[in-house]
C-alpha cells in the first residue's frame, strides 16, 4: 500500500462527526475463534440514537502485509471516502456547479483574465514569489515587466499561466505524461544549474518541506508512489464525488512530493484540471490563509483525516466571486 494513500485508519479509530447529527467510524474486527483470528473491515454509523454496521469478511490468520491490502480493498467496497461529503453539501455543490455551468460565454475571457490572475498571483505567492496582485495581472496581460523583480520570479509567473492554458486545453486525463509536461512548463527557466537535469522528471534527489514533522519517501521510491496514487486515481476517478476525488489525489501528491521544486504550483494545478473536467470550477487558494491551507493539508498527510480539507476547499468555493 502506498505510504500516502490516504485511509481512515483503524488504530486511530477517528469518528467523523457530520451535520444531522451523523457519526462514522471505520475500523477491523478481529474475533478469536478456537485459537483462529478472524478478520472483518467494519463500518459503523450513528444517526442520532440509531446505529447501523456493514462488514466485510477479511480472512482469516492474515498476515500483516496480506491484512493491509485486503483493507484497502474493503474501504473502498464500503464506499469510505464518499462519507466524506454530507448531503447537505452535495446538493451545495451541485448548486455551485449548476451556476458555474450557466454563465454566460460572453464575459468567458473577461472571468478567464480575472481568475487567470488571481490564481497564478496566489499559488506563487504562496511559494515565496513577491510580484502583487497588480504586477502578476500586468505582466500576464499587458506585457508589463515590473522591473524591481528576479527574472526568476517573473519566469515563475509566466510559467504558471502557461501551466493554466496547458490544463485548459487539454484533452488528456491525469497521466504519468501529462505530470511530467506540466512540471517542464510550470519549473523551466527557474532552477539553479545544478537542477536543470530534474526538469520535468521525477525527483533524484531527498526533498524536505518545511514546518511539517515528516519527510517525503526517498527518491528512488518516488516512482512506485507515483504509480500507485496514478492507479488509485484510475480506480476511483467515475466512483467518488470530484471534490473529494480532487482533495485526495492533491493531498497524496503533495505529500509524495516527486518533484525537486514546483510541487505545490504542480500540484494545485492538477487538483484543478480535476475538477475542470468534471465541469465544477476552479478552487483559488488565496494566500494569506496559506497556513490554514498547510494544516488541512498536514492532518490530510499525516493523521488520515481528509475531512478537514474537504470542508476548507468547500468553503472557498462558497466564497468565491469569480466562477471559472
């Protein structure tokens, strides 16, 4: 099982407390039964004073590697992820999207410069890139180069908007590919010499992030992480809401972290490309909340609880002014 596919986890026996007074708890029985060790994967769900369990017959006698992937496997059967998102919200969401969907075409490249902007401005910002909110807007579409600023923090916008176009035009799915191209168009012109040789490839190198307590798996692991996330996105793509589908899958990139530099931009990117193609709009991160964005993303990475990110992206979606 890859190291940051994100699972409930059982020994944390974690319960989810929803609106309606809704409680989920995800966790492995084992019954001892003439000296045999019987496993079931069990869900459990408290609606006010009613509690109602589904089971899954695991095995029995597992060995621990065996016992791992059998629960995978049962989560997903259980339809896990999906408690993720309460009823209430799906109708929001779908209320969101229906809006989205019915703008008008005509003022397409008006929204398109305004979030075009605003995005690029807020992912590199949140990378430590100093161009304004003006400045970015300026130079994306007035040719304006400020000039008190690095020809890196200028290529690093440009690129962004590149990446933007990229995600927008494509018709490819998430791929392998279509990873790589990305980190080549959102990176080029913007590392050190010594880094030129990691552009658009998976890392070679051990990357660490700073404020969090963990470290990324080691490079040579990077390409099996890679390919278990991409096989787990496969899997799941027509079987989870797309917001979820899109908070999970930018969760695990970012705690794989295959890249040397661009991870975040990359990855914010991708998480938008997903929920693009599924016709639901764009999530803008904005920048001063970058920290309550780190943590959601740490409890997503480090604890298995997904549920706080979830609710932090619906919330910017609520909030946000410019559809797109």
């Amino acid at each position: 099982m890859s190291t940051f596919l994100i699972h409930l986890r059982p020994h944390n026996r974690k319960v989810y407390k929803y609106r309606r007074r809704i409680y989920s708890m995800v966790y492995t029985e084992i019954k001892l039964v003439n000296g045999n060790k019987y496993y079931y994967r069990v869900k459990s769900i408290r609606k006010d004073k009613k509690v109602k369990k589904e089971r899954i017959y695991l095995g029995a006698n597992l060995s621990k590697k065996i016992l791992i992937r059998k629960i995978s496997k049962a989560d997903k059967e259980l339809k896990l992820l999906n408690l993720l998102i309460t009823n209430d919200e799906i109708k929001l969401l779908q209320k969101i999207k229906k809006e989205y969907n019915s703008q008008q075409k005509i003022n397409f490249d008006n929204r398109y410069e305004a979030f075009c902007s605003l995005f690029t401005y807020n992912s590199t910002a949140i990378e430590g890139n100093t161009l304004t909110l003006q400045e970015t807007a300026q130079l994306l579409f007035e040719n304006q180069v400020p000039s008190s600023k690095s020809l890196r923090e200028i290529n690093e916008i440009t690129n962004h908007k590149e990446g933007f176009d990229f995600i927008l035009k494509t018709n490819e799915d998430i791929s392998k590919k279509l990873i790589l191209s990305l980190h080549e168009i959102v990176v080029k012109r913007t590392l050190k010499e010594e880094l030129q040789n990691q552009i658009g490839k998976y890392r070679s190198l051990q990357v660490f992030i700073r404020g969090v307590d963990f470290i990324p798996v080691s490079p040579k692991n990077v390409p099996k992480e890679m390919r278990n996330l991409l096989y787990w996105y496969s899997r799941n793509k027509k079987k989870l809401h797309p917001l979820i589908l899109a908070a999970y899958f930018h969760a695990a990139f970012e705690g794989i972290h295959p890249f040397v530099d661009g991870n975040g931009r990359v990855g914010r990117l991708l998480m938008n490309l997903i929920l693009h193609k599924n016709n639901y709009p764009m999530i803008n991160i904005p920048n001063d909340i970058k920290n309550v964005y780190y943590s959601a993303l740490y409890i997503a990475q480090k604890k298995g609880n997904l549920r706080p990110f979830i609710e932090f992206l619906i919330d910017l979606l609520k909030e946000e002014k410019i559809r797109f």
